[in-house]
C-alpha cells in the first residue's frame, strides 16, 4: 500500500477531487494548509500592492493499494497542473499495514 500526499493550490481541489473519484479512489483526507515556497503571492488593498511569502494550499492525505498508485498520481499531475510556479508536490510513501477500526480487519481490502 502507498501513502500519496499532495500539496495543490486551493484553487484546483474541485478538479482534483473529480479527478480522484473518475479513478476510483473514494476516501481521502484533506486540510487546508500554509506554507512557503518558491512563489511569492502579491494582494492589492485599496490600489496598494501587499507581498506575502506565506502561500495558502491544500493537503491531501490518500492511502491506495499498489495498483492504484500511478492513476491516482496521474489524476492529481493532470487536474492541478497550471504550468505555473506554486502547482504543489506530491509525496510517496509506504504503507506498511491498514486496519479497519469498525471490524478490527486488517489489510489492503480495508481500502475498499
């Protein structure tokens, strides 16, 4: 099992969120987060330009099976890419074991 964390702009959650459920992954964990980066936003207020280096995103958390890995990061890389600097990563982790709190089961099945 894989652990797929992804960092995208607010913006494009909607789309990815689409995105994820076209490819069948149904259950993931979201917040929304701040961070710094290579982009730097700029607000205007009353006509006068504010520059901030903290940029808001949103963190997805997504636990898949093996075979769901590639489409799943495809899913992300095709629905929250802008070609703009500040379109986010995506980590990749293992997973070494899922458990099920309802029914105590264990295992990959408890991702369906």
């Amino acid at each position: 099992m894989k652990k797929i964390e992804a960092i995208i702009r607010k913006s494009k959650y909607s789309a990815v969120k689409e995105a994820l459920h076209a490819v069948g992954v149904n259950f993931f964990s979201y917040w929304d987060v701040t961070g710094l980066g290579n982009e730097k936003e700029g607000h205007v207020y009353r006509g006068v330009s504010y520059s901030t280096s903290d940029i808001q995103r949103r963190f997805l958390s997504i636990v898949v099976n093996d075979d769901f890995e590639e489409v799943t990061i495809k899913a992300i890389l095709e629905s929250s890419a802008t070609g703009e600097v500040g379109d986010g990563k995506i980590f990749v982790s293992d997973v070494s074991e899922v458990y099920r709190i309802r029914t105590g089961e264990k295992g990959g099945d408890t991702l369906k």
